[in-house]
C-alpha cells in the first residue's frame, strides 16, 4: 500500500461546549468534521466528494454528496465529531484498500487522564476476544483496544453469487482529555485485514499527533 507516508494534514475537532483538540491526518484519508453547522458542513461534503473523486462530474458528485450529508448527519445524531475515508492504492495493481475513521467525544468521570485511562483498560479487558494495550502518547495516557469479526455477505452483493464471509477488524483507540472530563474515542473499522499492519501504522501516527492546545486553532482547509 502506498501513499502513507506524505505530509499529514491538520484538523481541530472542537465546539463551544468542548476544548478543542487537534491531530493529523495521513495522505489518502478524506475527512470531513460533522460537528460544523449545517452550512459549513454541507461545503465540507462538497469538497470531501471532489476529494475522492477528482475526476468525477457534477452528477456523481451530486447523488455522492447527498449520501454523505445524510450519513453526517446521522452520524452528528450519534455523538460522532467527524468521519474520515482512507483510500490507499495497493502496490503492483492490487486494487484499493479501505477504511473509515470516526472521532467521538464522551463524558469522562473524572479529570484525570491515569484514572480515566485505567478504567478503560479495566472495562476492554473484561472482553477476553479483545486485545487491549495502553499507549503513553506525547498528549498523555490512552488506551487501544483491537478486535475482529466474521461477517456474511450475502451472494446478491458478491462477484461469485455465494454467501462470503468477510472479516473486519477494528482499533480503538481512548484518549483522555488532559484536564477536563471528556474522553476522545478514535476508532478505524477496515475489511482490508491485508493491510491491516499499514493502517495499524497510519492511526498509531494519528494518536501519536494528538494535541490538546490552550487556545482554539483555526481549522486548515482540508483538500
């Protein structure tokens, strides 16, 4: 997989209600920040569509748009601060790998990252089909939590016409705000397990860029 490895891109995820926190983005990933009002968001999702498909025309670019705006929605209904897309073009013609990244902020009972990070640890290692680590990042204390699961894709959806078993994997990845109680939770789901070791790469860069500044930074255009 290539195209990892270029100069990331940095986002402030942040509202009037929440202290704002930054981090950076690898080349191939297309994010959008669900939580700006409706018509920023809506300019956001415009740039986002043209951004994976730059070749495309007004009419994809329309019916993509929509469904994005729709699944911001939804998302933003359930906690989510933003989503991103990674698209990474698998080296000697293998196709394209993929994965989704997704940004929630929860309450936290406490304003201490240790306690807050050891009760975390506490609760993911109660899953024994879990593996669970934690992460002394340059922000402070996290947790990551990995696991995998079987789905059956139904033979209407695949190339074969046969049921298929498909296998997700998905990482976790908690991070305490370092004085108020909040807690991020970073999470990236991919059916491209074979690139499982280059997307474990990309989101360690991710948490490792977290950044909590004291004073709110103005959000870089993402392209």
């Amino acid at each position: 997989m290539s195209g990892t490895d270029t100069t990331s891109q940095l986002l402030t995820v942040g509202s009037a209600a929440l202290p704002p926190m930054a981090f950076r983005l690898p080349h191939g990933m297309h994010a959008i920040e669900v939580s700006l009002d409706a018509a920023e968001r809506a300019e956001a999702v415009r740039r986002l569509v043209q951004d994976i498909y730059p070749h495309g025309e007004e009419p994809l670019w329309g019916t993509v748009g929509d469904l994005y705006s729709a699944m911001a929605e939804e998302l933003l209904s359930s906690g989510i601060a933003f989503f991103g897309i990674g698209l990474y073009e698998i080296e000697d013609g293998g196709g394209v790998a993929h994965c989704s990244l997704t940004l929630a902020v929860t309450e936290s009972e406490s304003t201490e990252p240790d306690v807050v990070a050891e009760g975390i640890r506490a609760v993911l290692l109660s899953d024994p089909l879990r593996e669970v680590s934690w992460l002394d990042l340059p922000c402070g204390p996290a947790v990551a939590g990995i696991g995998f699961r079987k789905l059956l894709v139904d033979g209407a959806y695949t190339r074969s016409g046969m049921d298929t078993e498909l296998v997700m994997g998905q990482i976790q990845v908690y991070v305490p705000f370092p004085k108020d109680p909040y807690t991020a939770v970073i999470t990236l789901d991919t059916a491209s397990v074979a690139q499982w070791d280059e997307f474990s790469q990309a989101l360690a860069g991710i948490v490792g860029s977290v950044e909590f500044p004291t004073e709110p930074q103005p959000e870089e255009v993402v392209h």
